[in-house]
C-alpha cells in the first residue's frame, strides 16, 4: 500500500500537494532529482515485477531506482494518491538506424488538469519538468528544448540538440493502458541479449544544473554544459560510488538473470 508520506520524504518534497500544474512541475522535478535511473538488478540477476507494492518497496523503501516502467509506474501511483488523473501510455524509443522499438519499449505517462501534460520521469537524461502535450511548440525545460511533433495518431517527443537539430527520442499514442500491458517488454529488457539494458550497466541522475551517469566504469559529470569523465578502477571503487553519489546500496547478487513476469 502506498504511503504518500515515504514517498514525499523519498524524493525530499515538503510542499504543497494539491492536483494543480505547479505541484505537478514539483513532483516531477523532484522525483528526477531525487531517484535514479538504473538498471542494477538486471545485472545482479533480480526479478524486477510489474506491481505497483513491488515498485514502491524498491524505489520508496529500499531507496532505488528503476528503469521506466518502475519509475514511471511508481510516480502514477502517487500521483493517483495526491488526486491527478494519470493515464499509462505506451512509447516506442527511436533506434540509431532511424527505426524504432515495439509497443510498450517504453512507458510514460499523460497527466490531465487544466489541459494534458506528458509526464515522464523514467526516460533517463531527458526533461525535468512535464511538457504540455500539446504538438507544435518549442518548449524549454531545466535540460533543455523540447517539442511534440504529431504524426497521424501519435506523437513525436524529440529534443533539441545544438550539433544536430532536433532528435528524436521517442513516440506514443493516446490509447490508455495498464501496468500489466508491460510485462512482457519489462522481461524482454531483463532477458534479451538484444537490449541495452543486459549489455550494460547504468545508475544515472538529474542534477539542478546537470547530470552524473555512472555507465560500467565511466563515470560522467555534466554540470552546465561541461563535461568530464573518469573510469574507476575496481568494483569496489564503483560500488562506494554508487553509495556517495546515488545513494544506492547495491543488493548481492543472485544466480541466473531476472525474467520478470
């Protein structure tokens, strides 16, 4: 059962909480500042299991991360406890070779108030705050410039990058779904030799003014722009790290890799 004051305490919010857009904007950034994205269990042989009391004894109670459909699906329930009308909305994520995921590679979230917001704090390096779901304006976000491009019957989420024009990240439909539409993709990142998330190992967080990443043994800081990076030595270098810097006590492993459910 959710516990609107952990999770409040979690990611160091004392403010107002009333369903409105400026505590959204809140939330949202508090959360990015406050929980990493990370993908450590899948390494570390752990199940990861789509139920919203699972999700938050990880991220609320043993002060985790998660990838998206944990953050993502952790944050709906609260925001759902707070009195925001949330909806689960499957995303596909762009690929390097122009294409792009399958259903469900991705969740995010439309949060409706005055007009609809896209809400998406499992996305890794990407806004701080909700954006407008609304196509056609440049909106600018602590981690830069964002826009929605509508195509047909879905959207375009991309961003603005100053070497490149604007890339896109991923896109999404409308259609509302549920946690459990996602369990067969959450096993197929857990499982695939064909993701990202079983090749490499990631704990990644929002700073106010940027971000560090810890991918394997590179560790990253981008702080205004500028960034410097450092490989670590050994295991136990990374794990201290991943203590001071993330927060994160790293479970002991276990034998065969997570095949969620």
């Amino acid at each position: 059962m959710l516990n609107v004051s952990s999770y409040l305490n979690r990611i160091s919010y004392d403010g107002p909480t009333a369903p409105t857009i400026e505590v959204l904007r809140a939330l949202h950034r508090a959360h990015m500042l406050g929980v990493p994205f990370e993908n450590l269990d899948i390494a570390l042989g752990h199940k990861i299991v789509l139920n919203e009391e699972a999700l938050l004894r990880k991220i609320v109670d043993h002060r985790r991360g998660g990838f998206c459909y944990e953050l993502n699906g952790a944050f709906s329930a609260l925001l759902r406890a707070l009195g925001f009308q949330v909806t689960l909305l499957s995303a596909r994520v762009a690929r390097p070779n122009g294409g792009e995921g399958p259903e469900f590679d991705h969740l995010a979230l439309r949060v409706d108030l005055d007009e609809p917001w896209l809400a998406d704090v499992g996305f890794g390096e990407s806004f701080v705050e909700p954006l407008r779901l609304k196509a056609g304006i440049e909106q600018l976000d602590p981690a830069g410039n964002f826009r929605l491009v509508q195509l047909e019957d879905r959207f375009q989420m991309e961003r603005y990058e100053p070497d490149g024009g604007w890339k896109r990240q991923y896109s999404f439909s409308l259609h509302p779904h549920e946690l459990r539409d996602y369990s067969r993709m959450c096993r197929h990142h857990q499982t695939s030799s064909d993701s990202s998330f079983t090749r490499n190992r990631i704990c990644s967080l929002a700073l106010p003014d940027g971000r560090i990443t810890l991918s394997e043994m590179n560790f990253i800081v981008t702080r205004n722009g500028r960034r410097e990076e450092r490989m670590l030595n050994s295991e136990q270098e990374r794990s201290a790290l991943l203590q001071d810097q993330f927060g994160i006590i790293e479970p002991p492993a276990v034998f065969g890799p997570g095949d969620g459910e």
